[in-house]
C-alpha cells in the first residue's frame, strides 16, 4: 500500500515537474507584442533587479520629471529675489511648505502668484511648472544647479533681448516667452510611455505618463508581462541557466546596433510624425525594440515644416551637423563609426555605470572606446603622436569637438568626423583645430593639417574663435566665447580676456553673455565680484560689474587686451541676430 | 550495567547531530556578526546575500535545537520501526535546509539565489514527513516498553 502511494505521488509529482518544464519552454518560445503589455513602475522592476535599480536611481533620467516635493525641489527657495525685465521674482515657501514664485513691479505691486507644483531637470537646471486646471505650464525663472541661483529663462534660450520700453518693465509676453506647456512638449521625452491625452475637439487635456522620470520601461518596454511571467520561479530559473532572451521584454544589449540607438533616439533625436494629432490625441506609439521610422523621423537641416524646407535650417550647421543638443542621434546616424563601423549610442554610454554625468562607461573613458574598439592601432602615445600631432588631447576633442549649444553651456558635437578646417569654416563651424588653437583661424589650420602638424606658422587673418565670437550667429558666439574659456586655449591670457569681456558687455543675447561670463570666471575667478554678473541685467548694470570685474584684474596685475574697435564694429556687423528655437 | 537500548543509541546520536550542529550554525552567527563589524561590503552591499546568510544562520540554529528536542521527546512516542528513519530524515532535512539558504548565496543571479536553493523545498518536505509521523504517533496509542 505504502509503495503504491509513493509510485503514485511520485508520478505525480514528475508529471507536474514535466508539465511546468514544457510549459516553461513553450512560454520562453512564444514572441510577445509589447505594444499590448502594461507598465507596471520601477518599483516592480526593483524586487528582482536590485543592483540595476541601485545604479539607475543613481541617474539623473530617474529626476528628469518630479512633483514639487521638499525632497525634489533643488532651488533654495529663502524668499532670494531675481530681478529682470523691469520685475522681480521672489522664490519662497508659503503656507504647507508650498514653492511659490511671486512677481511683483518696480512699484510694488504683485503681478503674478505661482505655486510651483513640478520640476523637470536636476542635473545642470531644474525648470519649474505651475499648474493651471488641465495643464502644468513652465515658468520663466529656473534654477541653476551648478550655479546655485535661479535665472530668467531668456538668458538661457538663444534669443536676444527684448525691447525695453520707457519706465524699464519689458512686456509680459517678453517676460513669458519662454512658458511652455508641458502636455504636449516636456511630456514625451521626460516620462515614461507619455500620453497628452489631447481631446481635439475642447482643447482639453488628460496627460498621462505611465511613471515620471526616464524609468525602467522607458528603455526596456512595458514591464507587465513580464512581471507576471516571472512570478514563476522555474521559469525564472530556465532563464538564470540560459542565455535565451526573456519575450516579455526588451534587454536593448540585445538588440541591434540600430535598434538599440533608436532606443535613446527616440528622446536624444528631435523628431517629427506625419500624425501629430495621433501623438497629441493618444501618446508614442513607440516601444523599444520598434523601428523608430514606423512613427517619426528624425530632423534633419532641409526637413519641411508646412512646406519651409528652411524652417530647421537654424538647428544644423550647413553640413547638416547638429547645432543644438538633444540631435544625438542625427549626430551618430551621419557617423561613419555607426554607418560603417556599427556604433551605437551604449558602446560609450552605460545606463547602469559611469558617472551618471554624462554616464561614460568607465570601460570608454578617454582613448579607450575609439582604440579598444575599432581603432587599435591608436593605442600607444606614438601612434597618437603620429595621427595627431598631439598626445596631450583626445580622440573627442578632434572628432567630437564642442559645437552644440545646450541650455547655458556647450557640449560636445555626436558627429563624430574629421575636422576640415575650411570646409567647416563655410559650414559655418568652428573647427575643432582652432577651438584650442584660438589664437590661429582656419586657413592656418587647413594648413597644418596639410602639412602634418609642423610647429605653429604664422597666423593671418583674424583667428576663428574671434571671427565667432563677435561676427558670428549666436550658436558661432556661444561656441567661441566656450573655447576662450578653456584652458586648452593657445591665444595670450590677455586677448582671451578682453574678448571675454567685449562679449560680457556687447552681445545682444543675454545666453552668450552668460556663457562668456563662465569663461572668464574659469580664467579669473577670483576676480572682484565676478559672481555677481547676471547676464539677464541691463547694458547699465552689466557695464558697472564689468568695471568692477576690471579693476579688480588689473589690481592682480592682470592685463587685458581688448579686441580693436574697428575690428569689433565690423565683425559686428556681421553677426546674425536671428532667433534659433531649441524646438521642444 | 546493562546493554543501551536502541532508543538509547538513537537519543546519543541525536544528541551527537543536535549539539554539532548548533555549534556549527552559532558559528556562523559569530562570522556574520563579524561581518558587520568589520563592515565586510560583498556582505554588507548585497541584501539578498545577508538576507540568504541570515536565514540560513536562523534555520541552522532552530532546527539544530528541534533535532535535540526531538532526541529527548520524539524518540520515544515513535514505535521502534520507525525511529531510525525519522531522525535521519529529521536530521537531513535539517542540515539540507539551511545549508541550502547560505550557499545559495555564492554567486547569486540578480533577484534570485543560485540554484541550490531549490534544495530548501527538498529538505523542508524531509522535515516535515518527520513531524507529521512524530506528531500523528503522539495521538496513536503509547508503543509497548522496550
């Protein structure tokens, strides 16, 4: 009896066992549409992906949108006031602990009350959001996180200064220029699986993220599936002893090189769909592991809008190169390293490791990733000095120089190419030659390359970063106004400073005044109260800091160059005083 | 002095596996212990890790103190047939389970314990089958004297 029963439960329990195994590696066989999957928060990612959790809530994707908490809210919010335009903000907490701007005249009087209710950013700037009933809407006062102040947002988007009637209060549509909304512009790349939730027909919206932040899903697809799949613990263990895929979700290390790019084009790619009522109306439709062409394309520099093939034209440089960040992925689609050599965006990024300030993968900082990767024969100091006639700089600042404007700073061009001097010159880039030779101009550099780095010649002309710095568009002059700042720049101290200065002064937008400022500050920042300079003040006041900022070099026994006048006034001439739209 | 019965040799063998292992479960409360105070980081950072160390530390040292229990007061509710064999399946599956919980922790998958830990199931059912013949055997009739 007792042999019956133990052949009985035996065979039971193999049948089971049998049962589940083949149901197991049916399931694993079985290919899933995500697009049918729900999201379920990172929270439900971290019960069984700890490490991974840990090292993106390390990111700064993970801040990238937050409601206004005490936590979140990175502005020091003391009752500090930021004067501009006539107007003064005057950031505090109220009642609750609520974040609330208030704007008030030169007279006193309150003009605006706005209760911070979200953010988005908190790695270099963290922009704050009020809403109003159906929509959050952008401020017109950030918060600088590595300057510690707040700033107006006209001095961070390439515009110039707007007209300043009598009595000094610039218009209240000058003031807000720069409101967005965030339903149906910060919400796509800022979120997870965003949804406007636009009703066409009122105008209203239902905006919906699946999580705030850059999370899990937003790389690895709707998690549902996937969550519930693997509650079974022999099919977590068939996929601990395999190396087959899991179907209900994405791992973008296993997808292509194209894919896995378009994972981070979709938000590092400006785009435009030919179904903008579709995004509006009902969100992305875009799951990792698409192809990125089944819903949008990314912009180019002859993309039409209404039928304007110039209507972009502003963002590129005339090579079709990115001028502005958050192009990326364009940058790497016209890379012969991604075209012909298979680069994706994660060979040199690790959203799990590296400093989550540009996330490097440790394994790809410095010459590694070019000389690891494809380029081995870069690999010693004599082999770089052979290439490049320099050991001391790397392969990014010849091939990815910084030529992309980003809000209130500089970054580096992801196309990555050769530089030819004057072919970029009539591009309209500086090239990477002269960004530290700012002392020479691109014919001297054409030259050199040509020549294969002879020691210096003699510089004609005027050099290239002055040329764009005075005479160029505002991308030119914030790009330039970068490169003097650096100390890799070769022209004397003193040129470097009163160009700086000139800029400080006489730019008419307050965003390169702002950049030339941070370079002086990185050549003398100890000079008088160079803290102090806003480059959102007015010519009076920003004439009286410069002053100040002046003497205080000269009394350290600085000297300053300044540029000719009659060099200044022509190159001025020629500088471009158009807008250029960051396009969110 | 006469010949120790049977029961009597199971009860020194019981003691014998109840106090060694005991010793030997504490024993690794003292290094898990040290772990900490030496703030030991592949212990300290990985909570799965502590989590499987600690469980098997609690299991160890509880199940060591059942197999002396059940020593002195299981043996002799058993009928003598089925002694033998319930303190060996006691005895295994009590050494199996927490075994299984701290060398799962070697090497672990992320989330998950290694693959040795399909072998506390294993040893939990062994436990199990000796406790429910122990506790059925102390409702059944009292076995006749040895």
């Amino acid at each position: 009896m007792n042999r019956a029963a133990v052949a009985l439960v035996s065979a039971l329990v193999l049948g089971s066992a049998y049962a589940v195994a083949a149901g197991v590696v049916s399931d694993l066989d079985t290919l899933r549409d995500l697009h049918r999957s729900a999201y379920v928060g990172s929270a439900a990612c971290a019960r069984c992906h700890p490490s991974h959790d840990e090292s993106f809530r390390r990111t700064f994707h993970r801040t990238m949108t937050q409601e206004a908490t005490a936590e979140s809210v990175l502005g020091a919010f003391d009752g500090r006031a930021l004067r501009y335009g006539g107007r003064t903000a005057r950031m505090a907490r109220a009642d609750g602990g609520r974040f609330v701007v208030e704007v008030s005249g030169d007279d006193g009087r309150a003009l605006e009350r706005w209760t911070v209710a979200r953010l988005v950013g908190s790695r270099r700037h963290q922009q704050l959001f009020t809403r109003e009933g159906d929509v959050w809407v952008r401020l017109p006062i950030a918060w600088d996180v590595e300057e510690g102040r707040f700033f107006h947002l006209n001095g961070a988007f390439l515009t110039p200064d707007p007209e300043v009637p009598e009595g000094g209060r610039i218009a209240e549509a000058d003031y807000l220029r720069h409101s967005v909304r965030w339903n149906d512009n910060c919400i796509f790349c800022h979120n997870v699986a965003p949804d406007p939730g636009l009703d066409p027909a009122t105008g209203a919206f239902d905006s919906r993220v699946a999580e705030l932040g850059v999370a899990c899903e937003a790389c690895h697809g709707p998690g549902a599936d996937h969550v519930r799949a693997n509650a079974s613990p022999v099919r977590r263990y068939a996929l601990h002893a395999s190396d087959d895929a899991d179907p209900t979700i994405v791992n973008p290390a296993r997808l292509s090189p194209e894919r896995r790019s378009e994972v981070c084009g979709r938000c590092h790619g400006q785009r435009i769909t030919d179904d903008v009522g579709r995004f509006l109306a009902h969100g992305d439709p875009f799951v990792p592991g698409d192809s990125l062409a089944d819903y949008s394309r990314p912009l180019a520099r002859d993309t039409p809008l209404h039928g304007d093939p110039e209507a972009f034209a502003p963002r590129f440089y005339g090579d079709g190169t990115a001028r502005l960040t958050a192009y990326e992925y364009q940058g790497l689609l016209q890379s012969a390293c991604a075209s012909e050599g298979a680069l994706s965006c994660t060979d040199c990024h690790g959203m799990h490791e590296g400093d989550p300030r540009g996330q490097i993968r440790p394994s790809a900082l410095g010459n590694a990733m070019c000389a690891g990767a494809c380029h081995g024969e870069l690999a010693s100091d004599d082999a770089l000095l052979a290439h490049a006639g320099h050991v001391s700089v790397a392969c990014v600042d010849c091939h990815m120089p910084r030529i992309v404007y980003g809000i209130r700073t500089l970054h580096r061009s992801h196309r990555i190419d050769v530089p030819r001097p004057l072919a970029d010159q009539a591009a309209g880039r500086v090239d990477a030659c002269t960004l530290c030779h700012t002392d020479a101009n691109a014919d001297w550099a054409e030259a050199a390359i040509a020549a294969h780095y002879p020691r210096r010649l003699a510089p004609e002309g005027t050099p290239s970063t002055t040329r764009g710095l005075l005479g160029g568009d505002p991308i030119e002059r914030s790009v330039s106004a970068a490169a003097l700042g650096r100390g890799t720049a070769a022209n004397d101290r003193d040129a470097r400073l009163g160009l700086l200065l000139a800029a400080m002064q006489d730019d008419p937008y307050p965003a390169v005044r702002g950049i030339a400022w941070r370079s002086l500050r990185a050549l003398a920042p100890t000079a008088g109260e160079i803290e102090r300079f806003t480059s959102t003040d007015d010519a009076r006041e920003r004439r009286a800091q410069i002053e100040g900022i002046t003497r205080a070099l000269l009394a350290s026994h600085e000297s300053i160059s300044s540029p000719d006048g009659a060099l200044v006034a022509e190159l001025r001439a020629r500088a471009e005083l158009r807008a250029i739209e960051i396009g969110e | 002095m006469s010949e120790p019965g049977e029961t009597d040799l199971l009860r020194a063998r019981a003691r014998r596996i109840g106090w060694t292992s005991l010793l030997g479960w504490a024993a690794v409360g003292l290094l898990l212990e040290g772990a900490h105070g030496f703030k030991l980081s592949r212990y300290l950072d990985d909570a799965l890790t502590r989590e499987l160390c600690t469980l098997g530390h609690a299991h160890g040292v509880g199940l060591a103190l059942v197999v002396l229990v059940f020593g002195e007061a299981g043996l002799p509710v058993l009928s003598a047939s089925t002694r033998g064999s319930t303190l060996t399946t006691l005895a295994l599956g009590s050494v199996l389970v927490p075994s299984a919980f701290l060398l799962s922790s070697i090497a672990h998958p992320e989330g998950d314990p290694n693959a040795l830990v399909w072998l506390v199931p294993v040893g939990a059912a062994m436990i199990l089958a000796a406790l429910v013949r122990t506790a059925r055997a102390t409702w059944a009739r009292p076995p006749p004297p040895e």
